[in-house]
C-alpha cells in the first residue's frame, strides 16, 4: 500500500527546478510559484532576472516565463514574454517524465531542444549534444527512442497550434 500518495502542488507556493544532466550533475535550477496542479499537470511561474543557476554560470531570463510539465511527458513548454508583451517563443526540453516532491521539481534533461516562435517557425535544437551525449552518458536504447518521439510529438503539437501552442 502507498501511504505516501504523490504531492499535488498549491497554488501560489513555491517550487524549485533542478535539473540535472543523465550522470547526476546539476544542469539547471530555477525558482518557481506554482499557478496550477492537476496531478498530472503542473503549470508554474518565473519572473524575468531572478536568479537561475546553470552548468555555465549564473543566468537571468530576461522573459517572465509560464511552463507546463506533465508527470507523464518526455518534455516540458515554457511560454516566453518580456515583462508586459506578447508571446515571444515557445521554448520545449526534451527530458525525463518530471518529479515533484511537494518542494522540488526533477528531472533529466537530455539535450534536445524544440523552439516554436508565433511566426510559426519551428526548429529542433542540439542534436549534436543528444549524439554526444548518447555515448558519453550511455543513454540506455528506451531513453532515446523516448526523447526522439517526444521531439517529434512537440513538433505535431506546434504544427496544429494544439495546447499548450493555442495559449499564444
Ligand atoms: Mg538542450
């Protein structure tokens, strides 16, 4: 029996991303306020020049920023604006399904890019990186068949404006 069912997160509270990179080390960690919990779906906030820290140093997003993770997706969306302004791109990793531990938000990146811009223009990011990596990390068989079908399901989504590309 599971008696300690998986954490639903609050509305308003904060939540922390860490990233890391398939052998454990630290790739990414960004500040976060929870804006809705299905369960399944996590949707989170980040205000523009707060701190995150990255593999290369510290980074401040110039972009308020609205991103969708899904327990049970290969990949998260963040939705990108400059303070006070429209859309500026979708930015998309492909990564492990996330965790959420009630404070934190997990998972592993693996490489891949997409990017969707409201022009419409869609490119996929860092295949080189994902070959590299593949052998480097030894990414098991599964792991990049999932990380390239989540790369394509981004792309479908993006070419028919499906959710989350309708909330432009
Ligand atoms: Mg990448």
């Amino acid at each position: 029996m599971d008696v300690h069912p998986a954490p639903v997160a609050r509305p308003g509270t904060r939540a922390l991303l860490r990233a890391t990179k398939y052998d454990g080390t630290a790739h990414w960690i960004q500040p976060f306020h929870v804006v809705s919990d299905d369960g399944n779906l996590l949707v989170a906030s980040y205000r523009a020049r707060t701190p995150i820290y990255t593999s290369r140093g510290e980074f401040r997003s110039p972009y308020d920023s609205l991103v969708y993770f899904w327990r049970d997706r290969w990949y998260n969306v963040f939705r990108l604006s400059r303070p006070g302004c429209p859309l500026a791109l979708w930015y998309c990793n492909v990564t492990t399904p996330p965790t959420y531990d009630g404070q934190q938000i997990g998972y592993i990146d693996l490489d891949l890019d997409v990017t969707v811009r409201p022009n419409g223009c869609i490119e996929l990011l860092d295949q080189d990186e994902f070959e590299v990596h593949q052998k480097l990390y030894g990414y098991p068989r599964d792991v990049i068949d999932r990380a390239e079908s989540a790369a394509r399901e981004l792309r479908c989504l993006a070419r028919s404006g499906s959710f989350p590309f309708s909330e432009g």
